[in-house]
C-alpha cells in the first residue's frame, strides 16, 4: 500500500529537583518515540490518529504537522489482524536505515492482546521536500492471546557493528526482542524472539534499548500509564553485555524475575514519567519522555534529561 501525502532519575535527579525544558504547552504529547534531527529540524512522533508528527527548529518551539495517516485511512492489513482498530494509533519509533526512515507503529485496542507493530518508510521527515512519502510496508510482528508479547510500543537500537534491534512489549506475556533486517525493516531471517523483562501480566512496556561501552541498557515503564494526574508510571532499568540479553538490575536480579532499578518516577509537577528515547545531540546524549503535567490538568507533555553515567549505571538529570 502507498500512500503520499503533503506539506507527529536516578536518584540524584530527584534530590537536585525535575525542571527540563517542555513543548509548546499546546501540544499534547504521548509516548514520544526517539526525537530524530534531520537537517537541522527535529523530529518525532506520538500516539495519536494517524500518527502524531511534531517539529522543532531548536527542541525550544515545536509545530504539529499533519499525520502519517490522513484521517480515516490506514493501512488495509490492519482491519483484518486488528479487529475494532479505528485508526488511532500507540507508541511509534522512527530510525534512519540504508537511506530510508523507518517509521514503526502499534495498532491494538486498549486492554487487548490482540495486536500488532507495522512500518512504513519514507526518504526523508520533512513534508516539504518533493521525495516526501510514506509507504507502508506492512507488519513486522503480532500478537494473539495474554501470553504472547504483546505487539505494541515498538523501540528500535542501531548497535556500533550496524545490527539493528527492536523491543517491544506490554504487560501480557513481558517486553521482547529480536534483531532486525536493515533492508526490509521486518525481522531478520531466522531471529529468534527473546523475552527481556517482565511476563506474567506484570506491569512492564515502554521498552527502550540504549547502548554505552559494554553493556546495553534496558530502559522499561512499571505502573500504570494514561491516567493524567493518577497515572503512576514510573522508569526502571537493567544492562546486559547482550542486545538480547539476560538483563539483570544493580542487585543482579533478572528483570523477567521482577528485577529493575529505578531511574525516574513522580516528582513535583512531574507525575507518571514514561517512555525513554535517546537522542544523541551534540556532545549530550538527552532523553525524551512524556509526563502528565500537575500544573496543567494532567495534560500529557514531552521534555528532556541529560544521561550520564555513574559506575556503570544511568542517571537521568535535568537538562
């Protein structure tokens, strides 16, 4: 299907206190995939119908652009794998492959296992360039019943050797991940999927795969997301000398055995902060997550922490 379309704390952070420069207080923003720059504009998409698309000149004013999907359209594979799916769509991750974004999507229903992470590829972000469009190239993997992983909140890692793994996951069956084929965008041939964290219908999603030195970083949510003010997401980690892992926190426990250290949680006007992407600008290295802002009615908002690392462990400070 083608479719084209014109011009989507660690503790020290907790004591030092939460500020971080937000978006533009219009813009309501959740699961913000990893914030890509491309010619000097940044980039990133976000849950919402056809696909949030946001931009910003300096990561200071941002601008909602038109959807990846125009309204009521989709692509046609998803009505029979996704029964109920109305087009508004969970979680995207995008990542620049062989000359190619690669824009990752979940369809589901809320509370349901049934569902599944497609991709689309275009040249380019920016709607204004003549080469601008987006063509589906169909699902990547799917999900069935409570005890599968299921197919949504897609995050993607390019490692220093150019493999490429995606994560995935929520509560169900645990987070998963697999590598995948950097032409095609969909699993690699003969890739084995490899459960990372949680399981049980445990409370872990928002999968974020990061590498530094030796090890890789497993950056996961617990708690309950979408509630505004009531929301209790909070940010925990384990690191593996795998991109597949076994993963396992700073006491050494496995996080599909409940393992995980906590990164970020709830501070201030700060409630429920989810959904960890890198982007490496410059000499930083800044991650983007979402927030349910209490000074605005819950209202959910994207912002940034500076990521560093303490004896082998990260730390989320303000920017």
């Amino acid at each position: 299907m083608r479719i084209r379309f014109g011009p989507w704390i660690g503790l020290l952070a907790l004591l030092c206190g939460v500020a971080a420069r937000a978006q533009d207080p219009d813009i309501v923003t959740h699961d913000p995939s990893t914030v890509l720059n491309e010619a000097g504009t940044y980039w990133y998409f976000a849950t919402g119908n056809g696909i949030q698309v946001v931009s910003s000149p300096d990561r200071k004013r941002w601008t909602p652009q038109k959807p990846i999907f125009e309204k009521g359209t989709w692509p046609n594979w998803i009505d029979s794998t996704v029964r109920g799916f109305k087009g508004h769509f969970w979680a995207p991750d995008c990542i620049r492959m062989n000359g190619r974004y690669f824009l990752y999507y979940s369809c589901s229903t809320f509370g349901s296992p049934v569902s599944a992470i497609g991709v689309a590829t275009s040249p380019t972000l920016n709607p204004q360039s003549p080469d601008y469009r987006w063509t589906d190239q169909g699902m990547v993997v799917s999900s069935k019943v409570r005890t599968d992983i299921n197919a949504i909140d897609p995050s993607l890692l390019r490692d220093t050797d150019g493999r490429v793994y995606l994560a995935y996951g929520s509560f169900h069956g645990g987070l998963g991940a697999a590598e995948i084929d950097t032409l095609t965008g969909k699993l690699k041939a003969g890739a084995t999927i490899k459960t990372v964290a949680g399981g049980r219908q445990s409370d872990w999603e928002a999968a974020a795969l990061i590498r530094e030195g030796n090890y890789y970083y497993l950056f996961a949510n617990n708690g309950l997301c979408c509630k505004g003010l009531n929301s209790t997401y909070y940010i925990v980690v384990g690191r593996s000398t795998s991109p597949l892992g076994p993963f396992v926190d700073q006491s050494g426990r496995d996080l599909t055995a409940g393992g995980g250290t906590l990164v970020l949680r709830t501070d201030g006007r700060y409630i429920g902060p989810g959904h960890v992407g890198l982007l490496r600008d410059g000499n930083r290295q800044l991650v983007s997550i979402h927030f349910y802002d209490a000074d605005d009615k819950g209202k959910a908002r994207l912002a940034f922490r500076q990521l560093t690392f303490r004896n082998g462990w990260p730390v989320l400070a303000p920017e």
